[in-house]
C-alpha cells in the first residue's frame, strides 16, 4: 500500500476521536485527567500537538485563559476542535490549569 494512503488512514482514524463531547466520566476528575481524556488524544499527553495533523501546540503558553476557555466551551474559527458546551465551568478551570502547567515544563 503506498505510504501516502497509510499516513492519511493513520491520520484519519487519528483524527476521529477528536470529535467527541464525551461527558460519561466520573465527577472531580483532576485537570490532568480531564486533559488525558479530552484533549490529549488530539493535542497529545504533552500538549504538543502533531504539525503533520494539523493540531497546534496548546502547551506553549501564548493563549489567555478566556481564549482557552472559548476554545473549549465553544471550538474555534476552523471548526476543527470538538465543542465541549456540556463541559463544567469547573472542568474547564482545572484543564486551563493543567494547559498553564505544562506550558512550563
């Protein structure tokens, strides 16, 4: 199989689990945990993001709070990012902390 159509299948089936709004978790889960289960599977455990996929760093520190909070609660301007809309105020608090934190590492 050419290489090409694998990458794109990888990054396909990558990608598909970067839609979903699944709330069907345990309450007071920490932020890195929320993190783990929200965001990690697109943006990776470090935060880094894959350039060869398209999704940017969210450890690099240059968001404010409130833009990450928007960016959560309501996705961003390319439609790419699942929206968390039945997200807690809460949730969202300790996954913009655990963001901040990896930010400095």
């Amino acid at each position: 199989m050419d290489r090409r159509i694998v990458l794109l299948i990888v990054a396909l089936a990558s990608l598909s689990a970067c839609g979903r709004d699944n709330h069907n978790h345990p309450d007071n889960l920490s932020g890195k945990a929320l993190f783990e289960l929200h965001c990690a599977s697109c943006h990776g455990a470090t935060g880094k993001g894959s350039f060869m996929l398209g999704v940017p760093a969210n450890n690099d520190g240059h968001l404010l709070n409130v833009e990450i909070r928007h960016k959560i609660q309501h996705g961003n301007v390319k439609g790419n990012m699942p929206v968390f809309e039945a997200m807690s105020d809460d949730e969202v608090n300790k996954i913009i902390k655990y963001i901040n934190q990896l930010s400095h590492h």
